[in-house]
C-alpha cells in the first residue's frame, strides 16, 4: 500500500534469508513491525537496551529512534507500515542531546499487563502511539456484536492485525468478509 496523499505513508510485508546488521540513525517516520516468520533483536543505540522478536510479536518503532537490527538467521518475515512521516532530518547533531525515542513492544493487554481502559461502543482498549499528525497504534478488543453501524468509517488508511476471534468486515454496499486470528488486512 502507498497513500496517494503523501508517499512516505505506506504498508508491506517484507523478509529475506541472509543474516545481516543494519544501523538505523534517527528515523525520520514511525513504523510498526508484526512478524510473520523468524526472529531479530533490535538494540536501542543510545542505551544499549535490547529486545528480540519473533513470530507473533509487534515492535513500534517512533520516529526518531536510533538502533540496530540484527538477524542472525532468516529467514524473516514481517508486514510493516510506514506513517507518521516527517521531513528528512538534517541536522542529526541538534537531536543529540534531546531524549531519544526507542522501540516499544505491544502486547495484547497493554505494556506490561496495565490492561485495557473502557472506551467506545463495547470495546476496551490501549493507544501506545499518537502522533502530530493524528495517526495512532494501538490494541483494543470488542465485544461480540451484530452490528456497530459506521463504526469506523474514515478518510484515513487503516491496518489491523487480528490477534483473536473471527470478525467480519462489511463494505458499504453490504459485501463483507470474515476474518480470523493470524489475518492482516
């Protein structure tokens, strides 16, 4: 996916074989990595924090943040969006002395267990990211429901990750598909 608004906006899934290091210096846009396939340990730069993922997990990475990515084997798989874009930076030593973003792992209920607040039409959930741009990740949960109305018609491209449970999506003109557990759409 590519937005026609603005063409750092964009959504993939991506992977390889080959072993490999990469650094990544003050990323100039927000991503969020769910992993299909494999593992990797990302190491925050700035202080030496590290977390490996594998199948089944979901890092956000802020824009801003520092690391380095380091597959010892593959292959990996991983679907990946880009948002939150920002003008390429250019001046990485005005950032130095500012607190650096770093990664964040989203777990199902919240980070580190908090649990997911109330909050709309039968649903619970918790937001890990809002950007100036008004994107926002995050995790919620819903009960079981015939119908939500226009629950969550926008002019904003959107990517779920279903974690559990069998929804089903209906389109304007009543079409619809059933989802399960595993699926991205």
């Amino acid at each position: 996916y590519k937005s026609a608004r603005d063409s750092r906006v964009m959504a993939g899934l991506s992977g390889g074989t080959a072993a490999r290091h990469v650094a990544y210096h003050n990323l100039d846009h927000t991503e969020v990595l769910h992993v299909v396939q494999g593992s990797f340990t990302l190491t925050d730069t700035n202080d030496g924090r590290k977390d490996t993922f594998k199948a089944g997990d979901t890092v956000l990475v802020p824009r801003g943040t520092s690391y380095t990515w380091d597959q010892k084997s593959g292959p990996s798989r991983r679907y990946w969006a880009v948002f939150d874009p920002a003008p390429a930076v250019s001046n990485v030593h005005a950032q130095a002395d500012a607190k650096s973003p770093t990664f964040v792992r989203l777990e199902a209920d919240g980070p580190g267990g908090v649990g997911l607040k109330d909050g709309r039409q039968n649903t619970k959930g918790y937001t890990y990211f809002r950007g100036a741009d008004r994107s926002t990740l995050g995790i919620w949960e819903t009960a079981p429901t015939e119908d939500y109305g226009d629950f969550n018609r926008s002019n904003y491209a959107e990517l779920m990750i279903f974690l559990s449970g069998s929804p089903r999506l209906v389109h304007p003109d009543g079409t619809g598909e059933h989802y399960r557990a595993g699926d991205v759409v």
